[in-house]
C-alpha cells in the first residue's frame, strides 16, 4: 500500500493534481517521473520523513512499493535507535 | 602443385591477418556465414552442439581480428563469472561491496591499460616535459564493448537486478557472442541470457527481419557511409583549410550522416546476423536526428551505450551530489558526458565532444524553468514553430560536436570551424553541387531517408518478410549488386572550386 504522504510529495514534486499509485507502479509509468524528477523525489522524502537514504538502496529500487518499504524501514529503524 | 597453392590460400584466409578482420561487409564473412548458417541448422537439435558452435565460431571471428589476444575474452568470461556468482552468494554486505570493487578494478584496469597507457604517457610527457616512449601495446577488438558488457553483468548483481547464471557456457556464450564482438551493441544479460535459457525456435518473421536489416545495413555502411567518407569528407577533414567554408561545412553535415549510417548500418547488420541465429539483440538506434534536443537525442542514439552510462554512472553521481540541488545533477550529467567522450577513444578530440555533450545538457537543466515560461506567455507551447526551432537548433548542436569526433586533432577541429565562420563563400555552393552530384544526391537521400515517418519503415519491413522466398532472394541479390558498384566504384575526382 502506498501511503497518502508519500503520494502527497511525488505529486508536488511533479505537480500533478492526481495519480494512480500502486505497488507495482514504476517511474516510467509516471507523467513527468524522469531521471532528472526522480532526485527531486528522493530528497523531497528524505525532507520531509526526515530520513536518510544511501545511494545503493535508491539504485535497488523497482517501484514505487519497493520505495515505500524502504521508508517504512528507515522509519522503525530511526523510532527504535 | 595447384593443391599446394589452393591449401595455402584457404590456410591464409584462415588465420590471423589485422588488415584483414571478419567485418560484416567483407565476402569472406559471407562465405564463412554461410557455412555456419549450413553447420547450425545440421546441428541445430542439441543444444549444447549448438552454442559451442556458436562460441567457436566467436572466437574465430575473434583471432582472426586480434590474433592471440583472442584469450583476452577468456579472461573477461572467467573473471566476470566467477566475481559475479561471489558477488551472488555473499553473506556480508562488507564481502559484497569488496567483491564488486574488485570487479570493478580488474574490468576497468584491463581496459585503462589497453586502451589508454599511451595517452597518459603523453600527458606525462606534455606535463613533465619528459620524453617517455610509448608502449607497443596491441588493442583488442572491441573492448570498449565487450568489458562495459561484462561488467554491466556484476553492477546488475550487485543491485539485485539479476541473479548470477549457473552455466559458464551459457555466459561465455554470452561474452564471446561474435554479432557484438566488434562495436555492439553493448547487450545487458538480462536482455540476452533469458533467451539462451527459453530457447525459442527461429520465425520466419525473424528470418525476414533479419533479411530486411542486413539489406539496410549492408546500403547504409557501403553505399551511403563509405562512399560519401572515402570520397568527400576524408578529404575535407584531411586539410579544411585547402577547402571554403562551404565545403566544411558540408563535409560536417555529412560526417554526422556518415557516422550514423556506418554505426547504424553496422548495427542493422549485427541485429540481422544473430536474428538468423535466433537470438534478438538490442537495437541502438531510433532516428537520432529526429531529437528535438539534446537530451532527447541520448535517448535515441547509441542507446545501449547511453542508458549504460545513465544507469550505472549518472544515477550513483547524481544521489551522490543530491545535496546541491539543481547543480547536483548538472555535476552529475557533465561527468558522465566526459566519461562517454573519453569511452570513445584515447584522444582530446573525444574528451572535447564528450565534455560539449555535458555542457549543453548542463545547460538545459538551467534554463529549463526559463524556457518554459517563455513558451507559456508567449503561447507557444507544443506549437510547429516552436517545435521546429527545437529541431533545428538540436541537429546543428550535433553536427557541430561531430567535427572534434571526427577531426584527427583539436587543429584540425578548429580548422573546419574558422574556414566554416571566415571563409564561408556562399557563392561555391551551387559549383559544390553540380560538381558532386552523386555524393550530394547521396547525402540528400541519406537524410531524407532518415526522416520519414516511422511507420513506413514499419510497412516496408512487413512487406519484406511476407515476400515470397524467391522475391527475397532477388532481393537481397539486388542489393549485393549494388554494393558492389559502390564498393569497386572509382574514385570521384578531386574538384577546385573558384571563388
């Protein structure tokens, strides 16, 4: 399931009005998700999650449920440390 | 006695010659083809018979272009099999990034040392002023290709993208594979290994493809590329400055149409070849001169090495620089532009066309939020004027990197562009014409030929797979007549023009 927050930042960051996001939905499938669009995403989340990526674990990731596990885990990882 | 000598001369066709490689256009590639089209379809029903075949015949086509560094592709099959199935099966991340570091020195050392050695010797000895003599260091065929292939195996299972392959035959197979050996295209496994696995029998529409693209290759490579390259633009890049700005000019518009018809020609060949064996390559081209900018052109040419270079160089730069925004990613583009330039060969002619590329795709991204807005007020967004311009600008930013690509050095770059800007005479061009009737006919026909719509293509591609067997044969014969002309045609003389 992707959650409405991280829904709510890709379509700011390409300002789109609305979006069909689902696990198995990749970059390519998105109007305006390019290579150039897709750093913007990635430091929008960092912001506004306040989390940390690596490089590596944003090169691994398919889609768009992919991204959202990889919050979620960052996320229990900062709680619980 | 005539036995004697007819041994002798099958023995040299046989061995290796440099001057004389197994290139797709050559009549001994023909003959040698057919031969083992006859041997694979005899052996077809084992496998196994069939890929060893195949990997022998590979490493012929090989020797007989690199001579004893045909051991070269065992040492890249056998380091990249075994790195990636370590890289695989490790348990730490620690081994892991140690493992594919490792890959990463030895694919990238092999390459610097072959290709590059003497070029920084040269820089050495500009900078030290010291007198270093370089190195007779031999350069395999195609190693550009085949390492970058290899490696986007390891980098592909360091990311989890694949898993590593259970059969060293299977990826030896995949390195050796003689349609790519010489300039591509640049395979990933994950494209290639799937169908040795699936082994999906051979079409008839694959055999009529596959006729269809070595037709086009074969016209683009002889009659378009080497002639217009052996009887204009060689001699306008030899010495510009004995030729007005007209003819440099010229002579750019064609070198860009030469390189893309003796590249995508080549290719066309490539992907014909190994449809007939049954196997379907990555295509590497989708008419780069239709780009309607700098960005969009990447995108269409050379389209294995640029999304090579986009997946494994710019996205790891471009998390790496994330922090400075906006400059992150023109850091980012312009270092993996110098790295495409300098991919192409040991020589500041390719830096320097690797390193505009970078420029002009940096400067896009700056100026992106301004020109949109000025489409936006002035409301010409998605507007033919607009979209013309576009193209127009595009295609002449290209032509203008394609003379460093081909100049034989950064004097000679600059030659062709001073004659271009001071010594223009507009008033040669219509003797240019007259004078060069079959090369301008030529270049005229190649881009014309470029820019229709891709759905003829389409069609004409259809209608040659559904012709009938003899239709094709007459076909294809038609087409090797042609060749010939072109290829035995004499000479076109050298012309002066008055100005």
């Amino acid at each position: 399931m992707i959650s409405e927050r991280l829904k709510e930042i890709v379509l700011q960051e390409l300002a789109l009005v609305d979006l069909d996001l689902q696990d198995e939905t990749t970059a390519d499938m998105v109007p305006g998700w390019d290579s150039l669009s897709h750093i913007q995403i990635i430091v929008a989340i960092e912001k506004n999650y306040k989390i940390k990526f690596k490089g590596i674990e944003i090169l691994k990731i398919k889609n768009i449920g992919e991204l959202q596990r990889l919050i979620d885990k960052k996320l229990t990882t900062v709680s619980a440390g | 006695m005539f036995q004697y000598f007819d041994l002798n001369k099958i023995k040299l066709l046989l061995v290796y010659d440099k001057t004389d490689p197994l290139v797709f256009t050559s009549s001994m590639f023909l003959f040698a083809f057919f031969a083992l089209l006859f041997l694979y379809r005899v052996l077809y029903k084992s496998k196994p018979a069939r890929i060893y075949l195949l990997i022998s015949f590979s490493i012929f086509f090989y020797y007989k272009a690199s001579g004893i560094y045909f051991l070269f592709l065992f040492v890249i099959s056998f380091v990249n099999y075994f790195m990636g199935k370590w890289i695989g099966g490790a348990q730490s991340r620690k081994v892991r990034l140690a493992l594919f570091l490792l890959s990463l020195l030895l694919n990238i050392g092999l390459l610097i040392y072959f290709k590059y050695t003497n070029f920084f010797i040269q820089i050495i000895n500009v900078v030290r002023g010291s007198q270093i003599a370089p190195l007779d260091i031999f350069l395999p065929l195609g190693i550009s290709f085949i390492i970058f292939k290899a490696l986007s195996y390891v980098i592909e299972i360091y990311l989890e993208n694949i898993e590593p392959v259970n059969s060293i035959r299977d990826f030896t197979f995949f390195i050796f594979y003689f349609p790519t050996l010489q300039m591509g295209p640049i395979e990933r496994a994950s494209n290639f290994l799937p169908q040795v696995e699936a082994d999906n029998p051979i079409s008839k529409e694959m055999i009529g493809t596959a006729l269809f693209l070595i037709m086009s290759g074969l016209l683009k490579k002889v009659v378009i590329a080497d002639y217009i390259g052996i009887n204009f633009v060689d001699r306008v890049f030899d010495s510009p400055l004995r030729f007005t700005g007209v003819e440099n000019l010229m002579a750019a518009y064609a070198y860009a149409l030469q390189l893309y018809t003796d590249f995508s020609g080549y290719t066309d060949m490539a992907l014909g070849v190994s449809l007939f064996l049954g196997y379907r390559l990555t295509d590497n081209f989708n008419a780069p001169f239709k780009a309607l900018s700098i960005a969009d052109f990447w995108r269409r040419w050379h389209i294995t090495l640029s999304s090579w270079c986009l997946d494994y160089i710019f996205k790891p730069l471009q998390m790496k620089f994330r922090g400075m925004n906006i400059f992150g990613n023109a850091l980012a583009l312009f270092i993996t532009f110098l790295v495409i330039g300098i991919w192409h060969g040991a020589n500041w002619t390719f830096i320097v066309f690797g390193a505009i590329h970078g420029t002009y795709l940096a400067t896009s991204i700056f100026t992106k939020k301004l020109r949109q807005n000025f489409y936006k007020k002035t409301g010409l967004t998605n507007s033919r004027i607009v979209k013309f311009l576009q193209w127009f600008f595009t295609f002449n930013l290209v032509v203008f990197t394609t003379i460093f690509f081909r100049a034989s050095n950064m004097t000679m770059a600059f030659y062709v562009i001073k004659q271009i800007f001071t010594f223009f005479h507009a008033e040669v061009f219509m003797q240019f014409v007259l004078g060069y009737k079959l090369i301008f006919g030529l270049i005229v026909l190649g881009y014309l030929v470029h820019f229709i719509p891709e759905n003829w293509k389409v069609k004409t591609q259809e209608l040659i797979v559904k012709t009938p067997l003899i239709g094709k044969a007459v076909m294809l014969a038609f087409v090797i007549w042609l060749v010939i002309q072109f290829r035995f045609a004499d000479l076109q003389p050298f012309l002066y023009f008055q100005f």
